[in-house]
C-alpha cells in the first residue's frame, strides 16, 4: 500500500465519491493528507450523499463522470479511483438503459478525458464478481469465464474492459478491481435495491424478521469496506498491477443463513430470521454460491483481506447505533 508520506500532499480524484465505498476511501485519504476532489452525479437511487463525508475539506463536483467539466476535475491528478457506476442487479433489469450508461458510455467519455487531460495518472477502477455469473468452479479466479445473468454484470464487465482497452492501447496506468459483497459504515440501508448486506442490517438494527430466500445456505464471502480501502490504495501504488484485474473478496465463505444469524446475535433486540420462496426477479438472476480465489491479489498487490465477518458486522452495527439517521435517510 502506498506510505502515509506518499499519499500526503498527493491530488486525488474519487468518483462516486459520496457513496458508500467512495465516501470510506475519502475519509481514509484526507487522513493521510491527500488532497482530494470528489465527482458524484448524486443520483438519488445510487446512494450518495454530503453528509458522508461532511467536516473533510474536500472539493466536491457534482456531474456525471462523462460530462464535459470534468476534465477540469482530472487535470493534474496524481491517483484516480473511479468508483462511480450503478450497482443494483434488480434495478437494471428494470432500466437496462440506464444500467449500460452509467457503468460504460460514462465511462468511456470519462476515459476520453483522462486521455486527453491527464493520461499519466494511476487508475483504478471498481468492478463486480457479478461479471462472472453462475460459477461453474469454486473457488472463482481471474480466468473463470466472464457470463453475467443480468444487466448490471454486462455493463460493469464492459466498463471494467474499456479501462484495460486504454491501458493497453494508449499505455494509460490502469487496473481493475473485482469486488465481492462490501459493507460497513456509510452504506446506504433506506434501499432494497444494493445487495442482501444493507438489508440484513437495516432489519436487524430495526428488531425485524431478516427473510432469506429459499433455504439460505447459497455462499458469499464478504468484504469490509477497510479492507477494500486498502486494496484500492494499494491497486494504485503497485507497477505490476498495471493492464491488469484483480478479485477482491475474502477467503472465508458464510452461508446467509448464517451471517443473518450472526447479526441476529449482535443486535441482541428481538431480531430473527424466517425463510420463503425466491421471488421471481431475484431467481431469474440468482448466482447460487460465490466463492472467490484471491491469490492473484495476494500474489502482485501483496493485499488480503483482514477483517472476520464477525468483526466487520459488529462494528458496522456499532456505527449505525452512533448515526441512527442512516436508517431512513439515505
């Protein structure tokens, strides 16, 4: 990972910086003294929001990452995290449209920017173990086969694609990085839409009955957001990294059933679980158990995962009981 010393006096550019994952990195970089420009459209669905990072002497642009003002933003920038896209598997199945523009036309003209105004910079970029679908071998590496079942693993793979196409073609400083389920602070819960994590937790903090589809022993392996922090920070201080993409996850799988257990155990209010039938859009993009193989992460970047998910669930919950507020507004 880069030093405190390098980080310190460096520019940074976070887009999607106001979110959930942005929003964490932000905080982490002003700490280590980076100067640090945030471009979030602030699309109500996608979960940005100021309050995520209020008190950081930050400066925040609000634009879609392919608009044309942003060029301005990226000039001069030492270390880009693009992190800005649309991440909810259900909703672009809804709007399909808008899933493949916020996760690659924008992405492309943001390219075109960096391009043209800041082509030296260190990059990376955020994609999703979604691209990889219904695994056909556990644990999953880099050469599995990329095939999504929804929208959302299309677009993030063809984003993902169009960030190593400028690598390779242009020599541009790029990698790409595979996420498992993320969660922790800052994470949006008012939504259904942003994974099974924010979910659980809004309904056990809320004493309420965390239903699981099906007989819920499908496995994730799931990642706390410092963890991810470090291996964004990590991605952009690393040569070897370069043209290249990386899985990112945990090397612990856990049944929902049993992570929905565990925070049941945690909040110690009342909280239980039940299961049910898989609704129809959720199956139809079901991807059954996930597991991820990160050697390749260990191996170049030097980064693993630390933090248990027992660890990780009781300090999320610890933050949410500090900041009620996130539980009906954002």
């Amino acid at each position: 990972m880069l030093s405190s010393h390098a980080l310190s006096g460096s520019t940074c550019v976070v887009t999607g910086g106001l979110g959930f994952i942005g929003s964490n990195l932000v905080h982490r970089l002003v700490a280590e003294g980076a100067d640090v420009r945030i471009i979030d459209a602030l699309v109500p669905s996608h979960g940005g929001a100021r309050s995520n990072v209020e008190g950081l002497d930050v400066e925040v642009v609000v634009a879609d990452i392919g608009q044309p003002e942003v060029a301005e933003v990226l000039d001069g920038a030492d270390l880009v995290f693009n992190l800005a896209g649309q991440v909810s598997h259900t909703a672009s199945m809804a709007d399909p449209e808008a899933d493949l523009f916020f996760n690659a036309m924008s992405h492309v003209r943001f390219l075109e920017h960096l391009r043209r105004v800041q082509p030296t910079a260190r990059v990376v970029h955020a994609s999703t173990r979604q691209v990889y679908g219904r695994a056909i071998r556990l644990p999953v590496d880099e050469e599995h086969p990329a095939r999504p079942v929804d929208v959302n693993g299309v677009a993030k793979l063809a984003g993902e694609q169009l960030h190593l196409v400028y690598a390779h073609a242009y020599g541009m400083p790029m990698t790409s990085l595979r996420l498992t389920n993320v969660y922790g602070p800052r994470q949006r819960l008012s939504s259904n839409e942003l994974g099974f994590l924010p979910v659980f937790v809004r309904t056990a903090l809320k004493g309420g009955t965390i239903e699981l589809f099906g007989t819920g022993d499908q496995c994730r392996d799931c990642l706390y957001v410092d963890d991810v922090v470090d291996a964004l920070i990590t991605a952009v201080s690393v040569d070897a990294a370069v043209g290249k993409v990386f899985n990112v996850g945990h090397p612990t799988t856990w049944p929902l059933a049993e992570i929905a257990a565990v925070l049941v155990e945690l909040v110690a209010n009342g909280a239980s679980t039940v299961t049910r039938p898989w609704p129809p859009d959720h199956q139809r993009i079901d991807i059954g158990s996930f597991e991820t193989d990160t050697h390749l992460a260990s191996s170049v970047l030097g980064w693993t995962a630390h933090t248990d998910i027992r660890s990780g669930l009781a300090a999320t919950i610890d933050f949410y009981r500090e900041h009620p507020w996130y539980l009906s507004s954002t």
